[in-house]
C-alpha cells in the first residue's frame, strides 16, 4: 500500500510522515509538497504537490492507494476549491481512500467561523466523493503557547479572550500517530474523530507552563475586541482576527468536545502531565 501526504514540508504533515514510517516501509510513503525541496530532510520520496495544480496533483497521485489530505492554510473562499482539486485529482488517479485533516470550532458566530465553514464544505466533499474516507477533526495544537513562552516571560501575564472556558487541546505528534492509523486500518472508513487530549482552561494551562519553565505567569482574561486587535497590531487583519475567534470559540465551549482519540489511535492521548514533563527534561 502506497501512502502520500500532502503539505509534507508543513509542521503537521511532516508529522504524519514520521508517523507512518513507523508503521509502514519508508518506500511506500510518498511526501507530497507545493515546494518540495522543503520536504527533503524527510528522507521519502517527494512530489510535487500544489492544491492549486490540479494536473500535476493528478500525476502526483499515481499509484496511490490512500491519500493524506492536510487543510489549506489559504483564505477560507480559496480553500473550498483548492481541496476540491486534490479529492478529484485522487478520483481521477485511482485512489481509494482519503483521510482529511479537519478542525474543531465554533461553525457560526465568531471570527474563526468562516473556516469551521469551509473545513465542513471540504468534509461534505470528502463523503460525497465516492472513496474511502475518514476525517479527523483536529484540537487546538499546544505548541505555539510552548513557543510563545520568551513573550509570557516578558508579558508576565497571558492574555486572551478564552476566559474560564475549556479547550481541547492536542500536539502535532499526537496527531501523526492517530493519522497514521487512520491511514493505515480499514476500521476507521466511514468515521469522523474529534482529535484531543484533556480540555484544559487557559489557568491550568498556565499552571502547567508555570511548572515546566518555573516561572511565574498569570492569567488575565481580555475582552474578545481587545484581544482582537492586540492580535491584528502583532500578525496583521487576516491571522490576527482567525486568532482572536480562536480564542472567542472556547470562550464559547466550542473546543470542549467529546474526544474520539482513543478510537483513532488505538490508545489514550498523551497527558497534558507527561507532555509538560518531556518539555523539562528536554530543556
């Protein structure tokens, strides 16, 4: 069985990769990437891999069995079509089975809504489109509050709009994992997973980076306009405001959702305390 992930030179889709060639040969995975000399520290074959080249993907998708699509990073209107090109590129080229990278969020009402909206077309496209599927529904990724902890420092506080809600949170490594069985194990077809460990609200996870970098942060909640346009000076309209309706969905509980990582992945989520705790030793 051949095995191809698109966005392979991404954060999450190199996490896929890694995953899989843990549980298939090195030679059946095949990284797909719009740029793929950026792919090549994976050490599989490379092909190119543009959502935006429907021919190119068709002739990428050759000899694949089942395919790894990973959501879009694009505006939500240019997302729906872009997918649409690699589910009918893989129709075209033989494949049987696609597993879509989805994302948890409030489907209305918040500025994050717009892509909760295109992921849910993308997932309609998906079932309708006559192959084997599964799709996964991802948590909100841990990583960037580990990688924003120089600014915590500085801050001393964190703020956001979550308030007292919870998030499910989850991390590209978990993901792989799960994605990798999903590809890989027929008993998944025909399942959508919301994927993610223990829901945390933004004190515990402030308790947790307090322990882990000994420091001595507090949370102090912002109103969804402040922290919207804190966002918007730091990352500019688009990614400021896709941030801050992040943040308004779990104020919401919209991110506090029964978790399917078990069925998945064939095992519990990694524990918000084990995760923590690799981030010390390895520090």
């Amino acid at each position: 069985m051949k095995i191809a992930v698109t966005a392979a030179s991404g954060q999450l889709g190199s996490e896929i990769v890694k995953a899989l060639i843990d549980v298939i040969p090195k030679e059946n995975v095949i990284a797909l990437a719009r740029t793929p000399e950026r792919a090549k520290e994976l050490g599989v074959e490379i092909r190119p891999g543009d959502y935006e080249e429907p021919e190119e993907l068709e002739q990428s998708l050759q000899g694949i069995d089942s395919l790894l699509l990973v959501s879009g990073m694009d505006a939500p209107d240019k997302r729906i079509g872009q997918h649409r090109n690699v589910i009918n590129a893989a129709k075209k080229a033989g494949v049987k089975k696609i597993v879509y990278t989805s994302v948890q969020g409030a489907e209305e009402g918040t500025a994050f809504s717009p892509i909760i909206q295109s992921n849910r077309q993308t997932e309609q496209d998906v079932r309708e489109s006559g192959l084997n599927w599964v799709i996964g529904r991802n948590g909100i990724y841990i990583e960037p509050d580990i990688e924003y902890i120089e600014n915590y420092k500085k801050a001393g506080v964190i703020n956001n709009c979550a308030g007292e809600g919870k998030c499910g949170y989850t991390s590209r490594g978990e993901l792989g994992y799960a994605y990798a069985r999903m590809l890989t194990e027929d008993k998944h077809n025909g399942q959508t997973y919301n994927l993610h460990g223990e829901a945390l609200t933004q004190t515990q996870l402030t308790e947790y980076l307090n322990a882990t970098y000994h420091t001595h942060l507090t949370y102090v909640p912002l109103s969804f306009e402040d922290y919207q346009a804190e966002r918007i000076a730091e990352l500019g309209e688009f990614l400021g405001t896709v941030i801050a309706g992040i943040y308004q969905g779990i104020s919401e509980g919209k991110v506090d959702n029964p978790s399917h990582f078990l069925n998945a992945a064939g095992r519990e989520h990694q524990t918000w305390g084990d995760y923590f705790a690799d981030i010390e030793t390895e520090g």
